[in-house]
C-alpha cells in the first residue's frame, strides 16, 4: 500500500486528452490493490488532475465507473512494476521512498544478494514428456514429432530435438542391457544365430554395401529381397539354399516412385516387400513404430546419404547403422 502511495505522490498528471494515460494508471493500480482500498488511491490522484474537474461535478465518479469492468482484458498487462516505472522517471533518486518511511526497507532489501535457482527438468520427467509427445497420434506428421521434441530439448535446457533423442536412446541401452554391468561369459546371450539366408545373411545384422554409383547396389538389394519376399532358393558358394518366406521394408531416399516400381517389377521383387518414399534417418521413432508393429525380417536402407536430407553434412554411419540394428 505505501509503496503505491509513494509511487502515485510523484506521478504527474498529462493534461487534456490523456484519458488512456489516466486509465492506464487505474489498472496498475487495480492489478495490485483490486478492492476499495486501490479505487480510493485512483480517486485521490484523478481529483487532482485541474483538467478533468468537471468529471467530477454532479456527484460523478468517473472512477467508480470504471473500476470494476475495465480491466479483464488489456488492463491485465499493467502492474506495479510499471507503476514504479514511471515513479521513476520523475523521481530516479527514489526520494519518495522516505516521505513514506519506506527508504531503509528499500535499501535493506537492495542489499539482499539476488539468488536464483534454474527450474529444469529431471531426467525422469523429461524421458516420460518425450513418451508422451512420441505416443501422441497428432506427432504422426514428423516435422509436428520434430518441433514438439526442439520444444522440449529448450525447456531442458538441452541443445536440441537431436541431443533429446540420444537422451532417450541412452535410457533404452541401459534397460536393454539391464544396467550394463559386468557379466561373466557364460551370462553373455547365446540365442541361436537366425539366417534370413542361410549361411549368408545372419539376422539380426547389419550389412553396409559400399560402392560406385551405378555398379548395382540397388539391384542387388532388390534381388535379396525377392529371395525372402518370395521364399525363392538362394545359390550360396554354388549350392542352393531354401530360403524362409519373410517380409521386407525398403525405405528409399534415391528413386522416385516410378523408377522404383519399375525396377523392383523388373527384378521381381513385388511380394511381401513395403516400400516407404522420401525416407529420412532422422524419423529414427517412426521407424521403431513400423518394426515394432510388423516385425520386418528385412530393412533396406537405399540409401544411407540418399536418407539423410534433414542433415546432410554430418552422416555419422557407424551410429546411424547401430542405432537401427537396435530395433530389427
């Protein structure tokens, strides 16, 4: 109340035509003093005003008019910072502060070192609000994941949707690995070896193809994965193998879709394979969605740059390639 009292005593009036300024001054007021103790202060200070003396003749209270509908919208914006403000710029030696007997106070509490404490996340919360922006239908569209995840990583104060991804991915290798302690040899995993091809294509596994352009990676690829769509017989070091029926993603980055389709209708490969266009490494969530709800035998990558649109200039392949092992 005194510190409002010292602000108004010093506070000048603008003349005619400032009815705004006037009630500007009402809502700083108001936002801190609602009840009749803050319209009596407004009071006081709008009879002083000599150019608006007629406002108050006939028993009128412009004041009273306007105190209790005015500021439910804008005047929810001006408060007693602003108040102090303006006290200040006609009285920036805070004078006013002893006519009141508030100037020790002042000082007592300018004296206090400022101390703060940064809210951010913890780890849990911050895990569980990434589960929850990934399970949300509505964070389908990947640039919606992209942008609900960067708005996470500055609430964390992390550098970006990148580092919160990694975050997260790091949660999962501790509890794949059930905290990664030190385990005897004979506590090592000893599944039984898969092969998608006998002898030839172990799964899980990641296979990196590396080679001139237009020397038949692609084509390749395509033919593996009409052996395993098909369950067609595979001629390994001369001698045929059955081949298990499986199913195949091609996630593709290189061709458009014609050119696509016509070479897998060429090679044959057109069964048991899904074809996902315009893939990008980054929807690494997306990715963990599709597999873990259709359980593909196999994931080809074509290709690896052709995949990498969102960030071209830093393909880490050893990580890219490891992190999607992780999920077939």
């Amino acid at each position: 109340m005194r510190l409002l009292v010292a602000a108004w005593s010093v506070i000048g009036h603008k003349g005619p035509n400032q009815e705004h300024y006037w009630w500007e001054i009402g809502a700083m007021i108001n936002n801190e003093l609602p009840g009749i103790e803050g319209l009596e202060l407004w009071r006081e200070w709008s009879k002083k005003d000599p150019d608006y003396e007629h406002c108050w003749e006939d028993g009128e209270d412009p004041c009273a008019a306007r105190w209790y509908a005015t500021w439910r919208n804008d005047g929810a914006r001006y408060n007693m910072a602003h108040l102090i403000d303006l006290a200040d710029r006609v009285d920036p030696d805070r004078k006013r502060f002893k006519q009141v007997g508030l100037d020790k106070l002042i000082e007592d509490v300018e004296a206090i070192p400022l101390r703060y404490k940064e809210e951010v996340l913890d780890g849990e919360d911050l895990i569980q609000r990434y589960m929850d922006i990934d399970n949300d239908p509505k964070n389908e569209n990947p640039a919606l994941h992209n942008q609900a995840v960067h708005k996470l990583a500055i609430e964390a104060k992390r550098g970006n949707a990148a580092e919160i991804e990694r975050l997260v991915d790091t949660h999962e290798m501790f509890n794949r690995t059930k905290g990664q302690k030190p385990l005897a040899i004979d506590e090592l995993d000893d599944t039984p070896f898969e092969y998608l091809i006998p002898g030839l294509l172990p799964k899980p596994w990641t296979l990196l193809i590396h080679a001139d352009g237009g020397t038949g990676k692609t084509a390749m690829c395509q033919t593996v994965a009409k052996h395993i769509g098909h369950g067609k017989a595979f001629n390994v070091y001369g001698a045929l193998v059955n081949v298990p029926v499986g199913k195949v993603l091609w996630l593709n980055g290189d061709q458009n879709e014609r050119i696509l389709r016509r070479q897998m209708k060429l090679i044959g490969c057109d069964k048991n394979v899904r074809v996902v266009t315009e893939w990008d490494m980054q929807w690494y969530s997306r990715f963990k969605k599709m597999q873990n709800k259709y359980a593909y035998d196999l994931v080809v990558i074509d290709s690896l740059d052709g995949c990498n649109d969102s960030n071209p200039y830093e393909l880490n392949i050893e990580r890219v390639c490891v992190t999607y092992q992780k999920t077939c």
